[in-house]
C-alpha cells in the first residue's frame, strides 16, 4: 500500500517554500516575467530560453518552478550577467 501524503521532507521543502518572501525589485531593475502561481515581484536574475527561442526574465524561484512544471517547453535556463532591460 502506498502512503497518501507528503512525505516530511516534501511538507519541510513546502513550508520553507511558503516562509520565504520575494522581494520587490528596486525600480529600474529587470523584474520576474514568468508568473508561475501568484504574480511575482522579484528581481529577475535568470533568463527562461523557451523551444520557440522567446526568452522570459525570471527570478531563482519562478525559474525552478517553470523548469519543473514545464520540462519539455525549456531549452535552458541561463543566469543574466549583463545589464539588460527587457
């Protein structure tokens, strides 16, 4: 028979999940596009590359969450080191 349930170290990752706070971007900084779940606020510091070659900024929690939830959409996922305004 198998349990019904998370497992502890499944309901611990989702608590901790749930106790973080994004942080607001600063104004004039490079925002979160992906919008997985609630809107997201937070500083983009990833770029999602998507398998029709549109890229989408993303902080560190939307990009794992959309590489988790979408595996086949991503080609990559590429931290952004330059200045960019998109």
């Amino acid at each position: 028979m198998k349990p019904v349930g998370l497992t502890r170290a499944e309901e611990a990752l989702q608590e901790r999940r749930e106790e973080r706070v994004r942080v607001v971007a600063p104004q004039g900084a490079v925002r979160c596009q992906v919008n997985v779940g609630d809107g997201c606020v937070a500083a983009a510091v990833y770029r999602v590359v998507w398998k029709d070659g549109q890229e989408t900024p993303a902080c560190a929690d939307c990009a794992l969450q959309a590489r988790q939830q979408l595996p086949g959409a991503i080609i990559r996922v590429e931290l952004i080191t330059s200045v960019d305004k998109r």
